[in-house]
C-alpha cells in the first residue's frame, strides 16, 4: 500500500514488566496505491488507533502482536461498507 503521508506515532507511555512492553499507537495517512488486487488505491485519508504487545525473554523479542482496528479501516479506504 502506498501512502506518501503516512505517520505513526506512540501515543502512550510504553507499559513494562519483567517480562513485557505493551504501548498504543495511531496509524494516519492518506490511501495512493494498491494494497492488492481487491484493495486498489482511493485516495482516501485513514486513521486508526492500536496496541502492540511484546514478550522478552533473555533480551530477545519472542512475540509481538498489534491489535486494531482493522474493519473500521477498511471501511475508512471505502474498501467493505
């Protein structure tokens, strides 16, 4: 997906454990080239918020998963009504 003007920007303070961070995020821009075959480009601007989680063991990222959402996006690109 193109997007000239995209931004993404951690919006809270990163949340710590011994073994973890999560922290929040926003996702902006603006829609100027296909996703795939079934998503093409609509210069339409977006914007969504999410969360990433991550567990550390020994220093190292052994999981990460972000969570938004993903419908509400999908909807913003006018690609699903």
């Amino acid at each position: 997906m193109m997007m000239t003007d995209l931004t993404w920007k951690m919006t809270s303070e990163p949340i710590e454990s011994a073994n973890g961070i999560a922290y929040e995020w926003t996702f902006a821009g603006t829609n100027t080239g296909a996703w795939g075959p079934d998503s093409p480009a609509t210069n339409k601007s977006f914007s969504f918020n999410g969360v990433t989680f991550m567990r550390v063991e020994n220093g190292k990222i052994t999981y990460q998963g972000d969570y938004y959402d993903s419908l509400g996006f999908q909807k913003q690109l006018g690609w699903i009504q």
